[in-house]
C-alpha cells in the first residue's frame, strides 16, 4: 500500500513539470519577438559589415571581369589597327615605288624624244662595279640586241659613258665618271672643245673636270652646258654632259679649266638608252 502511495506521488510530480514546461513554452512563444530582437540585433552587427564586404568584392570582381573585357577588345582592335597600318604602309610603299619607275621612265622618254634622230635600245642595268657610282656597269642587253662596243649609253638626263664590252645578252659600260674615261666635249654656246675627264674623287662633290678651253671672250661661265664635241672619234655629237661649276684661267693664260656637274645621276642607275648608232657610220650616213 505503501509502495502503491509512492508510485501515485511521482506521477505527480512529473504531471506537474510537465505543465510547468507547457506554460513555459507557452510564455516564451508569446514572448518570442521580444527575447529574439536582441539576438538579431547582434546577428545584424556581424553579419552587415559582412554583407557590405561581400558586395565590395563582388562589384570589384565584376569591374575587373569588365576591365578584363574592355582589355582584349582592345587588343584586338589595336591588332586590327597594326595589320590595317602594315597594309597601307605595303600600298604607299609599293605607290612610291610605281611613283618612281613611272618618273624614271618619264625621264628616259622625255630623253628619248630629245635625241630622235639617233636610233636607240632600252636596258636595265644589272651589276656594277664595288662602290658608290655607277662607274662602271653591266646592261641586259649584248649582240642578239645588236649592241657593239662604242656604242653611246644615255640615261637620266644626260650622257652615261660607252659600251666597252660586249656578250650575247649583256654589255659593260664605262661611265663618264670613271676614273679612266675621256670625253671630247664641247661649250654648247661658242662650240670650243675641251677635254672632259672623270673623276671619282671628284664625285664626292659631285663634279668632274675639264681642261684645254678656249675662251678668250670670256662666254663661258657658270652654268653654260659642255656637251660632246663634233671631233670626237667615238662620241655622238651634242650629247649633254653637264653644266659648268667652276671655270678659271689656265697658267698658260690660253686655255681655262674647270669642274662640271654631270647632267645625270650617276648614285642611283636602273634603266639606261643605248644609242645603237655608232659615230663614225653615223657621220658616213650623214655624208652620203
């Protein structure tokens, strides 16, 4: 009886915790808002500064993704723009290129109609000698052209030199410039010979020499123009030669010396006429 008093008395006291914790749970449920507003405030101080970061970071990843875009769309571009000027670079270069083809040929027409009496050929040179002039050089045409040694080579203005040997398809020229050439010329206002040489030494001031002149009135002066002389052996007559720089009295007080400025460029040769009348059957044409 006694043990059965003692089971109904914990079953008591466990009915009665039980209500407690019911009416607790019911208390803190009514409550909730209150007890929770302090957690969330804490929660909210750690996690907002948080957040905040988050954003930064994430804004500052975009805008790098974005730079990273804007970068090689740039590049590319920059790229584009490179082979766009490469491109034109090529055109302006091969139009400066045409550009002076089409002038040295001008030239060599205008040259052509100069001197129409005399029949002539065509020829781009193809070697020189070691140095900075062409002095003496090689053409790409020989005798299936028809071209002979003694031949007259004109080119750029002016008188170039002579054939002075030949082959089948190619031709050396001496120019008269050379150190060993030696042109009978002429003043083209009073006809006086003289006696041009070449002179590569000379040439680095852009002139060459003459000597044994006539000119006891005195008409011969700066810039009159020497061409070939009508009692040269191998040279076709009135050919240009140049213009004369610098004239002065001789010792003998008979004759005057001087420099000339060659007529055509002798740095930079690339097609030449080549006179393929020769003096002496010209001069026998002429006479019959």
């Amino acid at each position: 009886m006694k043990k059965k008093n003692s089971q109904l008395l914990k079953s008591g006291h466990l009915l009665i915790i039980m209500i407690i914790v019911c009416v607790g749970l019911m208390i803190g449920t009514l409550t909730l808002p209150a007890v929770t507003a302090p957690v969330r405030t804490s929660v909210g101080f750690v996690v907002s500064p948080l957040q905040n970061g988050v954003n930064t970071v994430g804004k500052w990843l975009t805008k790098q993704f974005s730079g990273f875009h804007d970068v090689q769309k740039l590049t590319a571009e920059n790229e584009a723009l490179k082979k766009q000027v490469s491109d034109l670079t090529q055109e302006n270069n091969q139009l400066v290129q045409n550009q002076g083809e089409l002038t040295r040929l001008q030239d060599l027409y205008n040259l052509d109609k100069q001197y129409s009496d005399y029949t002539k050929i065509a020829a781009e040179v193809i070697s020189k000698e070691p140095g900075s002039w062409y002095n003496s050089f090689v053409v790409n045409k020989g005798t299936k052209d028809g071209i002979a040694v003694d031949m007259n080579v004109l080119g750029q203005g002016g008188l170039i030199g002579i054939v002075t040997e030949v082959g089948g398809n190619w031709a050396q020229v001496r120019a008269i410039i050379d150190d060993n050439s030696s042109v009978s010329g002429m003043a083209s206002n009073t006809s006086e010979p003289c006696v041009v040489n070449g002179s590569l030494l000379g040439m680095e001031n852009g002139k060459i020499v003459f000597s044994g002149l006539r000119d006891t009135d005195n008409e011969v002066t700066e810039g009159t123009s020497i061409v070939t002389s009508n009692i040269s052996d191998r040279y076709l007559t009135g050919l240009l030669i140049g213009y004369v720089s610098e004239i002065a009295m001789d010792s003998n007080n008979l004759t005057k010396s001087g420099t000339i400025i060659p007529a055509a460029d002798f740095r930079s040769l690339r097609e030449v006429l080549i006179i393929t009348d020769l003096k002496q059957r010209k001069e026998n044409e002429s006479t019959d």
